[in-house]
C-alpha cells in the first residue's frame, strides 16, 4: 500500500514538476524577439508563479535543468538571456508592490545569470550571427536598469547589476565588433541602432581594443622606439687613442 502512495505521489510530484517547466518556458518566451530593433520596454511579471511564491524556487531549477540539457550552445546561451530577462520582469513586478525583500533577492539571481551567460560567450568565436539578438536584449536589459536607477537609486544591488549588463555587454560587442546605441524613435519608443565598432578581440582574456586604443599604443611604442634611438645617437663613444709607431708595429 505504501509503494502505491508512493508511485502516486511520485506522478503528482512529476506532474508538478512539468506543469512548472511548462509554465516557466512560456513566461521566459514573452520577449522582444520579432520586434525589429523597436523596443518597448520589459513589462512586470503577471504570471502565476512570481518571486514571492513558494514554487519559485522550484521553478528556477526547472529553468538551470532546460539550460542544462540544451546542448546547443547558441540555444543556451539564448535562454540564459531570457531568464535573465524574465528575472527582470519579477523585478519590477516586486517593486511596484514594495516587496524589498524577494526584489532584492531576484535581482541576485539576475545578476548570477549574466555571470554565467558571460562565461558562456568564452566559447564562441566572432562569426556567430545569432549573438546579435541576445547581445540587443542585454543592451536592453541595460535601458531598463538604467532607468529604474533613476527611480529607484537607494535599492541595494540596483547598480550592480547595471554594471554587469554593461560588462556583458562590452564582451558581447567584442564578439560582434557592433554594438547598440539607445535612441529615442517615433512615439517616444527605445529604439537599439546597431552601429559597427573597428575593433579587434584581444588575445587575453578575451578583452577588445579599439582602435584609438591600437593608435596610442603604437605610438608609446614609437615614442620609446624613437627616445632610444636617441640616446644611442647622443652617447659618448670613445675612440682610442693613437699609439706610437712601435705599438702599431706590435699590433
């Protein structure tokens, strides 16, 4: 009798577990994909299953299980991305209703996934043309974050988290030599314009030098080349003394 409360319990957990999944894959879908570069904004959480259930948890490891067992690397990294997003959405969805605490403890989990999603661009050489969609949902990411630290400057970790954005951002655009600029469009709409940085990917640590950067480094370099050479022109050089005939017969 047990191992048949058992085996039901085990379906219902199951059951659970899916419906969750389910549920977190079409709340993690309601991006700004199909948008062109036109962006609106990200909207509040209205799902079922926000910061402050107690499934939340459970939730979010559904969602780190689906990233797991992506084995694309493209189509990781995306949803990497989405989830990110969606913890922006509960974000926003626990300030409107003044829950500091779960806010601040989405916008950590938030922070977490861009540090994984920036390890994860490690991976990727700079040809990879489906990075442009998840490096225009960082930039903004980084609208929004921007904004809500105008509203909100005293939330702990606000700004930490913007910092991250633009960190994972900066190594977005050293795989795609772009990068996006926010402008203001028609109907006061954020547009993203992408605009083609000259820039070249470092070879440590994966860091990219613009080439204002390249010009001045060349011309340090030049500037040592040329003081050296100096300094070689300049020195005393030291010419014997002639000797007496003798000494040169000797020698």
């Amino acid at each position: 009798m047990r191992k048949i409360y058992g085996i039901v319990g085990g379906m219902i957990l199951l059951a659970l577990i899916c419906s969750i999944g389910t549920a977190a894959a079409q709340e993690s879908s309601t991006d700004t994909r199909g948008m062109d570069f036109v962006q609106d904004d990200i909207k509040p959480f209205e799902g079922s299953i926000g910061a402050d259930n107690p499934l939340h948890g459970l939730k979010i490891a559904m969602e780190d299980l689906d990233e797991t067992f992506t084995f694309n690397d493209t189509q990781r990294l995306e949803k990497q991305v989405d989830h990110a997003q969606l913890r922006l959405a509960e974000f926003r969805r626990e300030l409107e209703l003044n829950r500091t605490d779960s806010a601040e403890r989405v916008l950590e989990l938030y922070r977490q996934k861009l540090n994984l999603t920036e390890k994860s661009l490690s991976g990727f050489g700079p040809d990879e043309p489906r990075l442009l969609r998840a490096q225009e949902m960082i930039s903004l990411h980084q609208t929004v974050l921007a904004s809500l630290l105008d509203s909100h400057p005293d939330v702990p970790g606000l700004a930490r988290a913007y910092s991250n954005s633009l960190s994972v951002g900066d190594r977005f655009s050293a795989k795609t030599a772009m990068k996006f600029t926010r402008i203001t469009g028609k109907d006061n709409k954020t547009v993203l314009k992408p605009e083609t940085l000259d820039i070249r990917e470092g070879i440590h640590a994966n860091k990219s030098v613009s080439q204002p950067e390249t010009g001045i480094q060349n011309k340090n370099e030049s500037h040592e080349k040329t003081k050296d050479q100096k300094d070689m022109s300049s020195g005393t050089q030291v010419t014997p003394k002639p000797g007496n005939r003798e000494d040169q017969g000797k020698k």
